[in-house]
C-alpha cells in the first residue's frame, strides 16, 4: 500500500553531485553589516561539487584539472526522464516559482507551502522584469551518470544559459529519436568554446562574446561501429518469402533449394553423421537452423567448431596460419564491408574478427580458423548481412556498459 507523497513517487536514483560552469560563489558584507552574494565567472571547464568526500576523490583522480570532456551515460530510457527545464524565480528564501514562460505550475503561497495549481506567470511577456527584479529565468537540470565515480548515483548537470538548453535539447532528442532508449549508450559531455550575441550589462546592446557551451554526443567508437553496421545493413535484401543458403536460395513456399554449394558441415547444428537413405525434404520454412543469413551468435558458434575449436576452447597448439594466406583471409574479410572507406573497413574487419575468434590480428588466426573464415565468407552475400548484423551486437554490447557498482 502506497503512502500518497511519500511511496508513490516515480523511480529515482540518488543524487551524487553536481557539474557547474561558473567558480564558487563568494558571500561579502556591506558597510552596514549586510551580505550580499558575488557569483563566480563563467568558466571553461567543468567543476564538480559534492558533498561526498569519496565521490570528489573519485571524479579528481579521473579528471584532474580543468575537465572540458566528461564521460557520462543517462539513466532513463526518455529525453524528459533525463532532462528538465523551465523559468525559475528565487530568492534568499528558496524557490518562488517555477513556470514555463507562461503558466506557473509550481508556486509558493503567502503561508510558505506550495501549490501545483495553474496560475499566469506574473512575468509572462515581460511585465515587472526589472534590472533589480529580473523575475524568473531559464534553469535547466539533466541527470547523468557518470562512469568512472563507480556509483549508479547521479550527477546533476546545471546551466541558465539559453544556448546551452536549446543546444542540449535538441540534442537529446536526436540521439532519442535515433535510438528510441537513451539508456546505455556511452556519451560525451562537452565545453566548446562558441562565438554568441548577449546583451551589454551597461548599454543594453547586444554585442558578441565568446562562452565555453554546453554540448552532448555520443562517444566516437560508439558512433563508428553504428554506422559501420547501419551501411552494410543497408545492403539489398531479397524479396519477401525467400532466403539465402550457401551460394544459393531457399523459396519460403515450396522450400527448393536452388544452386547451393555451402559447405553444410559448418551449419550443421546437431553434427549428425551422413545417413545412407536420401536427405529428407527441406523444411519450406525459411527460418530453418540451415538458412542463413544467421544471427551473429550462430556464426560464431558455427565457425569455432569449423575451425576445431572444443567445448568453445580455443586449441592453443592448432597450425599458425600461413604467411602467404594473410593477405588474402585479410581481403575477402574487408569485401564484406563494400560501402565502408579503408579506415572503416579496417576496423570492421578488425571487429568481426575479435567477435568471432577472439583476436585482434589475422596474424594471429590459426590455419584453422582461416579455412573456416574464408569458407563462410565465400557466400558473399549472406556473409555481408551476417557481418552487418555482428557490428550491431558490437554496438549494442557498447553502449550496454557494466557500471561497476559500490555502497552508496
């Protein structure tokens, strides 16, 4: 049974710290005894705040300095989740308001509590904005998590400029809209210095200054394997109802097999010896465990025990691969990535290899292990949109992060 305010609220984690732009706030006193607050400047770099010793520890042993780059991933599957902006007015007392340019929808009484009921900003179009009461302003809070401090707790990125919230909204909703989960993915949080027109504090003229702004991207490895396997996804498929199988195709219908000339042995999931009577009728279903393209676990799987591989242990003795065939297990690998510049093909080829065997040269393939990559690759087609499909898995693996996690 919930208790209404306090057990039925929407999940959340803990707040660890906070990422600000500008230095440390001073507090001096008048000659008359009254304090008044002196903000710091804008800065270029990110600074922490926290009121966990361990937490300070933590991000200063990572990002010592003046950190314009942090690594950080966003704990909630939507943009709104994750991120909130609205006009804000406070006072030495705390919060006064909190609208959307219009229409209050959390303000405080005369006797101290608030109320969510709707209500006209008194500031809306610029009433009673004065230089001394400038009213509510643009307040934007997006809740990261960042990696390295080793917590799934998270860090509250704070900013009132309007650049930095169109910039960062329209950001995340883009990385949304791409991905439709926001979760997982490995982003990098970002000071660039941008040229912008502010309003002069004296005359009232805008004028243009340079401000360290805040940005969002995805992490480039993260981006690189995605539109490696978006391009070889985007090869052609074959029409509704027939499947590749080897050199040749399944019709989903009637099940014929037409000019196939894969070596089955690979794709055979159960090892069944040869039978002296015929092979029975293929299944007219296309989605059969010998049809490929194959999923990429399935390849993998099918590869090892092609190249000899033992209870998924790699044969530590096995031939080393011949000098001669390094090239050529090299070429056919990067024919499977025709759409990808020579960089990019390199690393895909690179990729496939560390998913399928486990190493990160074709030097250090066994004879073995290059028999069987060059057979499943001789089937040109399937083996380009089983590829394709691998650096997705590689991708998705990405952007799925373990956060190591300690006590809170």
């Amino acid at each position: 049974m919930a208790i209404k305010g306090m057990t039925n609220r929407q999940a959340q984690f803990p707040e660890i710290g906070q990422l600000r732009k500008g230095g440390e706030k001073q507090i001096r006193k008048r000659k008359d005894g009254t304090e008044y607050t002196i903000w710091g400047n804008d800065l270029d770099h990110f600074r922490f705040t926290s009121e966990i010793p361990e937490a300070v520890s933590a991000f200063e042993a990572v990002y010592d300095g003046q950190p314009r780059m942090i690594n950080v991933l966003l704990p909630f599957q939507y943009v709104d989740e994750n991120w909130e902006a609205w006009q804000e007015e406070y006072v030495a007392g705390g919060l006064v308001h909190r609208c959307d340019g219009e229409t209050m929808v959390l303000w405080q009484k005369a006797d101290g509590s608030y109320s969510h009921e709707p209500k006209p900003c008194p500031y809306a179009g610029g009433k009673q904005r004065t230089k001394q009461n400038p009213g509510c302003k643009p307040t934007a809070r997006l809740k990261v998590i960042v990696p390295e401090l080793r917590r799934l707790a998270y860090v509250t990125v704070l900013t009132n400029s309007v650049h930095d919230i169109c910039n960062l909204d329209s950001q995340l909703r883009a990385l949304e809209s791409l991905r439709h989960d926001l979760r997982g993915i490995p982003l990098q949080l970002l000071r660039s210095s941008k040229t912008i027109s502010t309003p002069d504090e004296k005359t009232g003229n805008r004028v243009r200054r340079q401000k360290w702004l805040l940005s969002i991207e995805a992490a480039p490895q993260w981006v690189g394997l995605q539109l490696a396997a978006q391009e070889v996804a985007a090869l052609p498929q074959l029409p509704e109802g027939m499947a590749l199988l080897g050199n040749g195709v399944v019709d989903g219908v009637t099940g014929e097999i037409i000019e196939a000339e894969w070596d089955h042995e690979i794709f055979d999931e159960n090892d069944e010896q040869e039978q002296e009577s015929p092979p029975p009728t293929p299944s007219p279903s296309p989605t059969n465990g010998n049809t490929r393209p194959l999923d990429p676990e399935k390849v993998r799987a099918f590869i090892r025990k092609k190249a000899g591989w033992q209870d998924g242990h790699r044969l530590m003795d096995g031939e080393p691969i011949d000098t001669k065939e390094v090239p050529r297990v090299a070429t056919v690998m990067g024919e499977l990535f025709p759409n990808l510049d020579n960089k990019m093909r390199q690393k895909a080829r690179h990729d496939v290899l560390r998913y399928l065997i486990g190493v990160d040269s074709t030097k250090a393939l066994t004879m073995a292990e290059a028999l069987a990559i060059t057979d499943w690759s001789r089937d040109q087609d399937s083996a380009q949109i089983e590829a394709a499909r691998i650096l997705e898995a590689i991708a998705i693996e990405a952007g799925q992060q373990e956060l190591p996690l300690a006590p809170m």
